[in-house]
C-alpha cells in the first residue's frame, strides 16, 4: 500500500480510538479525535491526486 494510505488508516484508526474515549470518560478528548479521523479520511480518499494532476500538466 501507498504511504498516505497506511497514513490515513493509522490516522483514522488512532481518531476513533480517542473518539471513544471521549465518549465514554473525558468529552474534551473529542477536541483531538474528530480531526485525526478527517485528516485520515482525507489522506485515503485523495490518495492519488497529485500523480493525476502532473499527468494532465505534461
């Protein structure tokens, strides 16, 4: 696998870990989990962006 994509499965996985910590004993928490999980999505779904954009370029 590509390395955003193992970044955003760690990523994603580590966010949720801490989302549900929050939810069960320390609400602030969630202050850092819902980011990690976005970033970590956002890491998978535009895995490949940059590799199609310098294809269009040349």
């Amino acid at each position: 696998m590509r390395s955003q994509v193992l970044w955003g499965i760690a990523l994603t996985a580590i966010g949720a870990v801490i989302a549900a910590i929050a939810i069960l004993v320390l609400p602030f928490l969630l202050i850092y989990g819902i980011p990690l999980i976005v970033v970590g999505l956002a890491l998978i779904i535009w895995q490949g962006r940059e590799e199609t954009i310098e294809a269009i370029k040349e």
